[in-house]
C-alpha cells in the first residue's frame, strides 16, 4: 500500500481489520481512526525522499 501510494483503499482495510479475530490488528485500525487524514495522507502523497529520487 505505501510504494503504490493506495490510500484510498485505507477505509475499506481498516473494515476488514476491524472484523478480525486478531485484538491486536483490530485495536490497530481503530486507533487509525484518531488521525485518519494524516494517514490517508501519509500513504497517497510522495515522501520527500521519493521525490528528492525522481529528480
């Protein structure tokens, strides 16, 4: 999800692991929830050391 920069589909993993038998992978998407623009954000937009790359 981060290399190709899939953000959008952020919602839609955190629904699934938030059905998860696993408390730890559901505590984990939940807690997502408390800055979820920062990281939709964080995993859509290019790092600055993928940009510093490309040029």
């Amino acid at each position: 999800m981060m290399k190709i920069l899939d953000g959008h589909l952020l919602p839609r993993r955190m629904k699934a692991a938030e059905g998860s038998e696993l408390p730890p992978l559901r505590d984990f998407a939940r807690n997502l929830t408390k800055d979820l623009d920062a990281v939709t954000a964080g995993l859509t937009m290019p790092s600055p050391a993928a940009r510093s790359k490309d040029t």
